[in-house]
C-alpha cells in the first residue's frame, strides 16, 4: 500500500458529530497524501474498510462503466426502475454544483445529515483498521453504501469512476455490469490503447453474471476477459440493440424480443440510443428479479434530466453546456450541434484538465467555432488558457482565439460577444460546465 510515511488525518469527536458537510469534505480531502485530486487505484484500502462495516447490500446491484455513456446509462436506469415504484440508490461522480448530486434517493440528492453520519461511520471504521489513507473518492463510495444500506433501497446502481477493475466501486459485486464505450482517456491509468482500457473496463464483469457492452466494437481484450471468466456477455448489434426513425424506435434483444413504439430519449444526441437501449437490456435482464411494466420504460426514457449532458439552457443567445471532455464525447457533441438550427455566430468557453488529450478533444469542432474564449481552469490538474490556445492553432482549428483568466471571465466575455441569433457553447469539464451554472446562479 502506498502511503508511506503519511499519517493520515483523523477526525476529532466535534467531527465525528457533524451534520454539516463542508468540514466533512475538508476532512476527506487532507486523508490521502493527494488530496481531492489524487487519483491511486486498488482495491486493498476500500477493501478493509468495506469489511470493516460489515457492507453486503441485499439488493440488485448494477454497476455501470465506460469512457462516455456512464451518466446517462445510469439516469435512464434510475429513472426506469423509480417509475416502476421501486426504492433506488443511485451513485455518480463527478458532481457539477454539490456533493450531494454524487448519492441519491428515489432520485433526490441525499440530505446533509444523512451523508455526514455515513461519513462519521466510515471514519470510525477507517481509524479501526489503523487510519488507511483513503482517497476522497474512496470515502465517497464508501459513505454512498452506507447511505444506500441506512435508507433501505431496493436497487442500486453504482457509476464507475475510472477504469473499472481497480475502481472503488468494483469493491462491491454486481449483479450485472455494463461497460458503454471504450476509447481512448485516462491513458496514464488505464493504458495508452483500446485493448489495454477496454481489458480495465471489462474488469466489473462477473462470473456466469449478466454482462452488457454498448460499444458496437469492441476490444478483443475486453471479449477475451468475459469469455475467460464465463460471464454472460451481451454486445450491441450483435445480442441486443435498436432500429427506428427519428420520432420512433424498437429496442431488439435475444430470444427474438421486440420492445417497439418507443419514444426518442430525453437526452439529445445518436448516442443516446445506445445508452437506452443497453439500460433496457439491463431492465430485460434483471426482469425475474425486478419487474418493471412497459409503462415505467417509456417514462423512464423521456421523463428525466440530466444537467451539463447537451443541456440548452432558456433564452438567447443560445446556450450549450456540455460536459465532454475527450475526443469521443466532443466527436458526439459536434454531431449534435450540426443537427441544430443555423446559427450566425458559435463562440466557445473551454476550460479543460491538463492531463486530457486537449488537441484530440478539441479538433472535432474544427470550422465550428468562430470565436474561442479558453480558459484557465483553477483545479488541480486544469490547464491553462494558452495550452489551450496552443492546441487550437496546432490543429489549425479556424476562429479567433482570446485566452481568459477564469472561466467566469470567459462566460461574461462570451454575453459581450453573442448576438441573440448567436450561440455559446460551453464544454471542455464537468469543472468548466459548473462554473457557468454557478456563474448564472449568481446573475452574472
């Protein structure tokens, strides 16, 4: 275990008392020598403290990895089963405004009091197995069990936060698991090709479990591993999957099955079709254990929100707010934009991390932008406007360029520029998307 040397800091009795989450949260960022930040993979450290609380959730557990498709995966799922009137825990990362969007309850975020005593109960256990120095999201997946355990849900859905094989939540075992997509991200952790992340990612799947893969390609690693370990591997386009227009579709599965007359997702894009259809091949999956009627899939595929997901914010200009960050998920977002509207002017706010393929993720939006405004991202591991700069003109990405001090510089710097048959587009971090959301709150 690493961590030598580094005495983590324990909490004191006022602490351990507390309903209020901000000290908490200072708390979880000084407990590991990285802070909030650190990323250090493993499983040995959430292990011993998972044991230590005697967590074994009695429920069906869904875990839900992959580069992009995650979040919304895992809302069509929440959504679903909650519309089938069933008790759902819910775990996502990052969060956009506050921590308490990463645990939610029948769809609402958990109450301060409820996370801060999950929070006390990890750290009494934490201390009790000689103070392992958790990462921050570590403790949070820890606390999210808790919670989940305290409130008595009857399903619960687990989001990878990076990787798969070595993340927290692979601490616990799901009843089925799904990988998304595989691309390239996180290449410093997960491996520099598809075949090394894909066999990470494939790292959540179960012996003789049900186990989905979205990506309509997929690794042969990722192949490799199910078959090896003898899950029950089910892969878009080939055991399941979707045809339609753009007013309906039919999602497909084994057995000849047919679930036809489905309404277009709530969340815009061509993606998305694949993150339904791999939730409903979940729902299919996990139908013995959990009905759920037809009725709850077609609200649960139209009747959700998902913040910073091609959001279009009320008003004009036009506002975008998307939270992609790699070349995948910009690739996805460019294609959305070409199905808008004609608009006379795109200016683009871009604040991104450092340790992000910067160049890769901003050449799918090459001729699309007029105007970019990048910004400095004051976070661990953001980078800087002029990195970004320099990204644009490498790749010869067209638009005039301004480098800003902060994204809330870029945002108000962005109304001076558009014209209300204009648009803005705000992309690049889940940390650049809430920034504008907190700008906006603040009525700047």
């Amino acid at each position: 275990m690493s961590g030598v040397g580094h005495r983590p800091a324990r909490a004191d009795e006022r602490l351990l008392a507390c309903r209020a989450l901000e000290p908490w949260l200072a708390h979880l960022e000084r407990l590991h020598p990285r802070g909030q930040a650190g990323i250090e993979l493993g499983l040995e450290r959430v292990e011993r403290v998972r044991q230590e609380l005697s967590q074994d959730p009695q429920c069906p557990l869904i875990i839900v990895g992959g580069t992009n498709g995650k979040g919304s995966t895992c809302a069509y799922l929440e959504a679903t089963y909650s519309h089938a009137g069933y008790r759902v825990g819910c775990y996502t990362s990052p969060h956009l405004l506050c921590y308490n969007e990463r645990i939610r309850v029948d769809r609402q975020p958990a109450a301060d009091a409820l996370i801060c005593a999950a929070f006390a109960r990890v750290e009494a256990a934490r201390q009790a197995v000689g103070d392992v120095p958790l990462t921050y999201f570590e403790f949070g997946t820890l606390a999210a069990m808790e919670v989940f355990i305290a409130e008595q849900v009857e399903v619960l859905i687990l989001e990878v936060g990076l990787g798969g094989r070595l993340d927290a939540v692979n601490a616990y075992t799901p009843d089925c698991a799904v990988v998304c997509s595989i691309a390239l991200d996180h290449t410093d952790w997960l491996g520099s090709d598809r075949e090394a992340i894909g066999f990470e990612k494939a790292g959540i799947f179960r012996a003789g479990r049900p186990a989905f893969c979205a990506d309509p390609e997929p690794p042969q690693s990722l192949l490799a591993h199910a078959q090896a370990i003898a899950a029950d591997l089910q892969v878009l386009g080939r055991d399941f999957g979707h045809f339609g227009d753009s007013l309906q579709w039919t999602f497909w599965g084994r057995g000849g099955l047919r679930r036809a007359g489905l309404a277009q997702p709530a969340l815009r894009g061509a993606g998305q079709l694949r993150n339904a259809a791999v939730a409903l091949a979940v729902v299919e999956s996990l139908r013995p254990r959990l009905p759920v009627g037809m009725q709850a899939v077609r609200r649960g595929l139209v009747e959700l929100d998902l913040p910073g997901r091609f959001q279009i914010l009320a008003g004009r200009p036009m506002v975008i707010l998307d939270v992609a960050h790699n070349p995948q998920a910009v690739g996805g977002l460019a294609e959305k934009l070409a199905e808008l509207p004609f608009a006379a002017k795109t200016v683009a706010v871009v604040g991104m991390l450092a340790d992000k393929d910067i160049a890769g993720s901003l050449a799918p939006l090459a001729g699309r932008v007029d105007h970019w405004l990048l910004a400095d991202l004051d976070v661990p591991r953001g980078a800087t406007a002029t990195a970004l700069a320099g990204a644009v003109r490498q790749r010869a990405l067209g638009g005039e360029v301004e480098c800003l001090a902060s994204v809330a510089c870029a945002c108000q710097r962005s109304a001076e520029l558009a014209g209300e048959n204009d648009r803005i587009l705000v992309f690049g971090s889940f940390y650049t998307v809430a920034a504008v959301m907190r700008s906006r709150q603040n009525g700047r």
